[in-house]
C-alpha cells in the first residue's frame, strides 16, 4: 500500500525523524576529520613506538591541515545559523536533574551494564559533556598549539608549559573521542545514532528510547 | 676510546679558518647574514649552514677607563730617580702574562719629550712605573677572545632526550652525537633542549617545513682516522682532536701553565660538564665571560614531560581502549543474557 494514502485503519508515521541538520553535520564531519587527522600526526611525536610513521616533516605538515579544519569547522555552523547556534549552545550548557541522574548512571552504563537511564532531551547529558569537552579543548588547542608554533618569539621558559598542556589535552580529547566513537559505531543500544551524522536521521523508536523528552517535543512534526 | 676535540682560546687568534674548513668539507653552503655582528664575528650565532662559529669577546673597556694613580712617593722618587716628571713610557700591563697587552700612557707630549731627548730604556720606564703607581681597574684592559663555538658533543645530551623520533644518537664508541637528517621531523624540541643553543632549524617553527642541523664532529673523517676538518685547519693549533684521555690531559696542562701565568680562573671547560662533553675548551678565565652556561644541565622539564605526561597518556589512552573492549564484551553477555531469559 502506498505509504501517502490516508487509510484510517493505518496509523502512518515516518520511520525515521530529523535530528542534526546538513551545516550542523557538516560541521560535524570537518572537526572529526581534522581532529583524526591532528591526533594521529601529533601521536608520532608522543609515543616512542610510532616514529617510523613520521614520515619526515610530514606528520607535522598534516598537523596542521588538521588543525586548520578542526579551527574551520565551528563556521559551517556560526556562518549558516547563528540564532540556532545560540539555541543549542543554551541547551548543551543547561544541566536538568534528569541530566545530573544521568551522569551518575553513565560510568555503569559505559562499562556495558544494563542501567536504566532517565528520559532526556534531544542531546543528554553525556552528549552534553562531549561537546562542551570538544568546544573548550579545541579552543585550548588553538591556543597552546598556535603559541608552540610561534614559540620562537615567546621567552625560553614558555615551551615546557606549552607542551605538556598540548599533551594533556590530547590525551583528554582522545580518550573522550574513543568513548564518543565508542558509543556511536559500536555500542549496540547508542549504535543507531551513528546515522545522525550522516544524512541526519534517527529511527523514531530510537529517538523515544533515547530522547524521549524532545521526542516529546517534536511530536507534532511526528503527526 | 672515545676522541675528542680541545679549542684552546687561549691560542686562538680568530682566524676562522675552521669555520671556511667546515663549510668546505661539509657542503653546508653560505648563508651571507644580513646584518653583520658587532665586532669580529661574521654571523651573530650558529644557523643551519653554520655549525660552528668563531665567537668574538671583548673583555673590558676602552682603554682610557684604566687609571694609572702615582704614589705619593712618585714625584719625590722621580727626582732622585729620574729627573724628569715628564715622559712617555710603555707599560707591559701589569700585566699582561700574555704579551700583547701593551699600554700606553702619556703623561708628557711627545715633542717636548724629544726636545729633551729622554731616552729611558723601556725597562728603566717600566720598573719605575712598576714601583711608583698602582693601577686601579686593571680588570678593565681590553682582551679580544675568540671562541669557537658549536656542538660539544654532550654525554648526557639534552637534545637526545628531547627527540621524539631518535633522530639524534651517540656514538658512544667514538663519542659524538650524531643526527640523521632524514629521520628528522624538524620539531626543534632539541632547539628548545640543548643548553648551548646548538641545533638550528632552516626555517621556523610555524609551518612544518624544514629540519635541524648542527656539527657532526666531522664522524666521515674520524672514522677514516682523519682530523676533524676546523681541527685540521687551525693554523695556531688552537683546535686539537685525539684521544680524550689525551685531550683532557694536554688542557689541564695548559690550565696549569695558565694559572701559573696570573690566569687564576683558567679553567678546562667540558671535562665533567654534563657527564664529560667530547668538546673540550681552554678557558683564561670564567665561562661566563665566553657565553657558556656556567653549570649546563639536561633541563628538568624533559622529566616531567617525556617520562611522566607522555607515559601516564598512553596508559591513559591504552587503559581507555581497554575499558571500552570490556564494554562491548560485556554487552553481548548481557544480550545473550536478556536472549535466555526470554
Ligand atoms: C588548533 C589545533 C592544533 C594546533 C595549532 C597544534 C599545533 C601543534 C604544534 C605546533 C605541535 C608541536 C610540534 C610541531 O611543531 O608540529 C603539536 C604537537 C602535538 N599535537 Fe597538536 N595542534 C593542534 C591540535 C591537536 C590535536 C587536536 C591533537 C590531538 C588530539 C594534537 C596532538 C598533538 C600531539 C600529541 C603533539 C605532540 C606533542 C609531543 O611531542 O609530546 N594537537 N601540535
Ligand atoms: S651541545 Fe646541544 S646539540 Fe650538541 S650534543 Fe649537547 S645537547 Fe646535543
Ligand atoms: S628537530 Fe629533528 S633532531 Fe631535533 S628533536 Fe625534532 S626530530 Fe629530533
Ligand atoms: S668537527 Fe667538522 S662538522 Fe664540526 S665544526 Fe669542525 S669541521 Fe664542522
């Protein structure tokens, strides 16, 4: 039967729902691919067992390819929609009890655990974390990581400082991005996510499984 | 049996013979500065074309800054003495163990000097002023130093511990540390490590182009039982390379010979200086006073970073790795759990 044709014995809905718009996705995509790209560069610098793929100068020419997408990346959002920017920089920054409820469930819920988690809305509070850990460590990547370029034209005694902060945070953003990566390729209940970021989309019973709140919200887009 | 190399500045007259030698033998090419240093430098530090450079050191002021004071018995002994209150004389300096340290005073004009045909031998002139005046600043006589400057080749080598990718080696067997350009990433950690300023980049640090060099000891002549190139072009024979028994022995016999000649800060720099450098140099006096740091270290922050941040983020992110294959296993029990019950 032709899903357009209002047959009252049928209750049609759409079976997956909008969630991440295109500039939102694009976005996206950017920062990860340069955030895959700086890590895995700056790596063969960190660890002793990687130097063969330095490649020479390489590595370090392609840091800072990824560095330039990963500073390009915020403007395909900030450029497109400055109003919706506000709108989720608001709901990301917000923290409910619902939320709060979540955080202390989360660390069980990580570790493979059947835990019920409380209805959230359209990011949780996990989500939340990620992308507020991503917003400030990139902001401190363009900072300690454009001062260790310009470092020759700063005092001797900034580079130790510069350095082992550089480090601290990619030791912070890859960690958090393997459990973000986690969650989204492999994790079996969170696994259907992954299509968010790609043409946008989530399946319905997954956005009131995991989202129910603004689920709730979105209803009248559903009817 | 480890070699090294012994600079003498003592001897050195500031040729830079071996700075030419060095070029020539290792094709590092000209790289004509912009702007000349003062003095008799031709560049104002090491670059990536110049591994080593004659550093000039004028120690002290200008000359009329000395100040010759008579003793009151000046004039009276002048009478019974020599007469005369008037007369040029020349005055080793005090001087001057090293000869070249002539000073002049006038305390006459020259003519009237002549007109009365004075002609005191220039030891009368000097054992009087010996006895009859005391100079006050005699630290303020010029010197002109010159010291070659470049790798010292250091046991406990900072820029060695600084590389991420062990471009930078020793050679133990020989003594030097070498670096293999094309394993070079060009990072300049060894730039910001290495506490004599050595390894230069041939660009900056802002795009990621370019690589770091430095002396290499001339290792492609040592190991043909060759003289390092600068060694071989010395015409003093201010530069000496050989065993570093040997060469240790040769500079504190000069540090003796020194002291005993008034030098008493001489000083063999390099000897135990960060586990023994395989350059070792004659200082006439503090290291300070030829830019040399005067207790080198291995900086701390090396520790802190390579063998604290560094392993503690592996384990970090290896521990992270672990957490999340735990993660998918124990979800696939809990699913195949969840499937039983049913
Ligand atoms: C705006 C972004 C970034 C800039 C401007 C930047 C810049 C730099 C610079 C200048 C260095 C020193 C080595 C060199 O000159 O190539 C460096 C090293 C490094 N970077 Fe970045 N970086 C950025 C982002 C990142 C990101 C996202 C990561 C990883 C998650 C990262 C990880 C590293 C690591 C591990 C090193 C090596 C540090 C070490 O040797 O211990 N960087 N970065
Ligand atoms: S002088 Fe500097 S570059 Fe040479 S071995 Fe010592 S630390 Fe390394
Ligand atoms: S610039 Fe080259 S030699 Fe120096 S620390 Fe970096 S990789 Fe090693
Ligand atoms: S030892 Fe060789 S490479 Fe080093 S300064 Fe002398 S000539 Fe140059």
């Amino acid at each position: 039967m032709d899903e357009d044709t209002n047959n009252n014995s049928l209750i049609i809905v759409p079976k997956r729902v909008e969630r991440i718009k295109l500039h939102e996705r694009i976005s996206h995509a950017v920062n990860a691919l340069g955030f895959l790209l700086a890590a895995g560069t700056g790596l063969v610098l960190f660890y002793k067992g990687l130097k063969k793929l330095s490649g020479g100068t390489r590595s370090r020419q392609l840091h800072r390819v990824g560095a330039a997408l990963m500073i390009s990346a915020p403007f395909f959002v900030w450029g497109k929609d400055w109003q919706g920017w506000k709108k989720t920089w608001r709901e990301i920054t917000y923290f409910s009890k619902e939320d709060r409820e979540f955080l202390k469930r989360a660390p069980m819920y990580m570790l493979g655990f059947p835990v019920k988690m409380p209805p959230q809305g359209k990011f949780n509070a996990g989500q939340k974390m990620n992308f507020l850990m991503v917003t400030f460590n990139s902001a401190g990547f363009v900072l300690t990581g454009g001062l260790l370029m310009l470092r020759r034209h700063l005092p001797e005694k900034a580079f130790p400082y510069l350095i082992i902060a550089h480090d601290i945070q990619a030791i912070v953003g890859i960690c958090g991005f393997m459990a973000h990566a986690y969650l989204a390729l492999l994790h079996p209940d969170t696994r259907p996510s992954f299509r968010a970021v790609i043409d946008g989309t989530v399946p319905v019973e997954y956005a009131l499984g995991h989202h129910a709140l603004w689920s709730e919200s979105q209803k009248h887009k559903l009817d | 049996m480890q070699y090294a190399k012994l600079i003498d500045i003592s001897k050195c007259v500031g040729c830079r013979a071996c700075e030419v030698a060095c070029k020539e033998w290792n094709e590092t090419g000209i790289d004509d500065p912009k702007e000349h240093p003062f003095g008799y430098q031709s560049h104002e530090d090491l670059t990536y074309r110049t591994w080593n450079v004659v550093k000039f050191f004028e120690l002290g002021n200008k000359k009329s800054d000395l100040i010759v004071n008579k003793t009151d018995q000046f004039n009276e002994n002048l009478e019974t003495d020599h007469t005369k209150d008037k007369l040029l004389f020349q005055y080793d300096a005090l001087l001057g163990p090293e000869p070249g340290n002539l000073i002049e005073t006038n305390l006459g004009s020259e003519s009237e000097l002549e007109s009365e045909e004075i002609n005191y031998s220039v030891w009368q002139v000097t054992k009087f002023f010996n006895q009859n005046t005391n100079i006050t600043n005699q630290h303020e006589i010029p010197k002109w130093m010159f010291r070659k400057h470049g790798c010292m080749h250091c046991t406990e080598a900072a820029c060695i511990k600084a590389c991420p990718v062990d471009a930078l080696t020793r050679n133990n067997e020989l003594g030097y540390v070498r670096l293999n350009v094309s394993t070079c990433t060009g990072c300049g950690y060894c730039v910001d490590a290495c506490p004599f300023d050595v390894p230069k980049l041939d660009s900056g640090a802002i795009w990621g182009f370019g690589k770091v060099s430095k002396c290499r000891l001339c290792s492609d002549r040592i190991q043909h039982n060759k003289q390092p190139a600068c060694v071989q072009s010395c015409p003093p024979n201010a530069l000496e390379f050989g065993l570093r028994s040997e060469m240790v022995k040769l500079g504190q016999n000069r540090i003796d010979d020194l002291k005993e000649r008034g030098y008493k800060d001489a000083y063999l720099y390099g000897e135990n200086e960060l586990g023994g450098l395989n350059v070792l140099t004659v200082l006439p006096s503090k290291p300070k006073d030829f830019d040399l740091p005067e207790n080198p270290k291995v900086p701390e922050y090396l520790n802190t970073w390579k063998k604290v941040v560094q392993p503690l983020g592996v384990l970090a992110i290896a521990g992270t790795a672990l957490m999340l294959g735990f993660s998918f296993v124990n979800n696939l029990l809990q699913g195949s759990k969840k499937g039983d019950s049913h």
